[in-house]
C-alpha cells in the first residue's frame, strides 16, 4: 500500500522512499480515461452528509464535500481517479477529484426515485451503473444527466456488480435474487434465488427468500459470490452466463446478525464479508478445480465497536479499509491483522469508503 507524496511514492507503514515518477499529466475529460493520476485516493461518507478524503499514511482529513439532502449509500471512484460518484437518495452525484477548489457536484444523475444503493463504473469509464430500492438497475452513459438504460428487478436493489469482461450486470435484490442482466439485449439471462436449504418444501420457498444484500464477480471472471442478511454466503463458477455452477455456501457470521457487504479481493484469492457482529472477516477461496469446497476463513478483525457496513481491498490485496457505525473507518494490514490508521472526523455512522491506489 504505496502513496505519493509529491513525485515521490512511499511505503505507508515504513515511510521509506521507494522511487521517484514523473507528475503524471492531468485530463478533465471522461474519454480520456486512459491517462491515470497515481495518487492514492481514499474517500469515507455516511449519515452525517459528508465525504471525506484522506491522507492516506497520515490519517489527516484533507477535504471535505457535502451532499446537502441526503445521506451517502456509496462510493465509487473512477479507475482513473479523475471523479468521485456518490450514491444518494435519489440522486447520484459526480465529483472531481482534482479540482479541490470546487466543493459542488459537477454532474448530478437523475432517474432513481428512492436511494441508490450500489454503483460501478465500466472499466474504460463508457458508463456508470447502479441499483436503488426503487427496484431498478440503471446505466448512465455520463454524457446525460438521465439514464439510458433501466431494467425492473421486481424488488428493491441492494448491490450491482460489473461482469469484468462481459457486458453483463448482476444484481441482488430484497426478494432473495440475483439476476444476470444483458446489456447487449436489455434483458435478464439468468435468475438465482439461492436457496440454504435446497430439499424444503416448494410450499414453504417464500419464507426461505431472504434479501441478498451484496454480489460481487472477481476480476478473473472465475468466481461470483452472493451474501444475504442472514450471514450466508454463496458461491458459483459464472463461466456461462446462463448457467452458474454452484460451488460453495456457509454461514459466514453467526446466527442473528446482519451480512452487510462482501467483496472479492483485486488477486481473486480472497474476500471480505461485514457484520452487524462488529467484525469484518476475510476467507480464503484458493481453488484449483469447480470440485465443492468451503472457503476457509483467514482473519477475524474485530477492533471496530458497531456495526462494520462497508470494506475495500487495496490494488495489490495486503490492506482492507473498514468503515463503520462507530463512526471511523480503519486501515488494516491484513498480513498481521492489525490497524495501521484510523480515520476519524465523520459525526455519524460511516457507512461506505472508496478507496483507489493502483499505479495501472
């Protein structure tokens, strides 16, 4: 976990200097997408209406926006570093990460009517997608303050994910699904309820529905994991599109609390799932075939006092920043399981944190 300090890159924990870059050139166009600013950008938001960057070895809050009428659902920051989107209700707004002189939104989405609960950008930044209780996902092509594209879940949407190479978004709904969705013809492909125990009674399916609360795919495309609020994980190899091959489900928290995030690491080795037990957790899901297997689980962080909503890996997969109901996001070195900073400043709640260092 590097950052730069002016043309300088330093290792965060050590503060030794590793080697000295040119300043990258700055673009303040999206189809310039290609051209990367090497900073590490690192962003926390939640119910007070603030986001916040950070230094990110010192701790120190270095800017502060505002979304005035609404809390923040989530964040996602461009892989270009160029603009923040902040998921609120109902709006999504863009901010520019470079221009600090700027405190407003220099685009604002419209199109959901009720609050935005996950967002993504397409990795070359053609379009940002989202989901929102409002039971829609949509895509925003970023040319349009309005949406270009929406697809009905029949439910309120709590996570969208991106296919990495494939022009496919999944959904997880609060009516248990998760749904395949085709960009290339508008239309669902695939539909999942994830079911813990598979032998009950048809008649008793409704009751076993229980609301997915995150997805995700890893970027080798290998593997797709859905949590429910129940603290179940599943698992499937989404090789066809149409057809995922289940590999794995566990209770990853215990009976009573919430799952409220899981996300596979940038390595595909490794994925993070957050609680209402205070606790983030990182398993293991090394795999050398589809055979059946239980993710194994590696480290228990527990230093945070509420609940934990949200959590990031960083680009090389050695750190996990938290963010959570205590109302401070923390930095975990994940080789020894110990917090390296905290972040604190936020009044309330810390409910989602973005976070970008990749030097690609």
């Amino acid at each position: 976990f590097f950052y730069k300090n002016k043309d300088a890159w330093f290792n965060c924990e050590s503060q030794s200097h590793v080697t000295t870059l040119t300043k990258p050139r700055l673009f303040k166009s999206l189809s310039l997408c290609r051209n990367f600013d090497m900073s590490v950008i690192l962003v926390t938001a939640g119910y007070d209406h603030k986001l916040k960057f950070w230094d990110a070895p010192s701790g120190i809050n270095s800017r502060t926006l505002r979304c005035p009428d609404s809390q923040v659902n989530c964040l996602e920051i461009t892989p270009n570093k160029q603009f923040l989107a902040a998921g609120c209700n109902p709006l999504i707004r863009l901010f520019e990460i470079n221009d600090a002189s700027n405190p407003n939104a220099v685009l604002s989405l419209e199109g959901h009517t009720s609050s935005v609960t996950s967002i993504g950008f397409q990795r070359d930044v053609r379009y940002l997608y989202s989901g929102s209780e409002d039971g829609t996902v949509k895509i925003f092509d970023l040319r349009s303050p309005t949406f270009s594209c929406s697809f009905d879940c029949k439910a309120p949407v709590n996570s969208v994910a991106h296919h990495p190479t494939r022009n496919e978004i999944i959904s997880g709904d609060q009516n248990g699904s998760v749904k395949v969705w085709d960009l290339n013809t508008s239309k669902c492909i695939n539909e999942i309820v994830p079911n813990v125990h598979p032998s009950a009674n048809k008649s008793s399916s409704t009751e076993e529905k229980v609301s997915i609360q995150s997805v995700d795919i890893s970027e080798d495309g290998r593997t797709c994991i859905a949590a429910n609020n129940h603290g179940h994980v599943f698992i499937w190899d989404p090789t066809n599109s149409t057809n995922f091959i289940p590999l794995s489900k566990f209770r990853a928290h215990m009976t009573g609390t919430y799952l409220l995030k899981a996300k596979i690491s940038p390595d595909c080795r490794q994925f993070v799932t957050c609680s209402s037990d205070q606790t983030a957790r990182i398993f293991d899901i090394t795999r050398h075939d589809n055979s059946g297997f239980i993710p194994s689980l590696s480290l228990t962080l527990s230093q945070h006092d509420r609940w934990v909503w949200d959590a990031v890996f960083s680009a090389d997969s050695s750190y996990l920043v938290t963010a959570s109901s205590d109302n401070i996001a923390r930095l975990f070195n994940l080789r020894t399981g110990e917090v390296v900073r905290k972040y604190e400043g936020h009044q309330y709640a810390v409910t989602c944190v973005a976070l970008n260092d990749s030097s690609t």
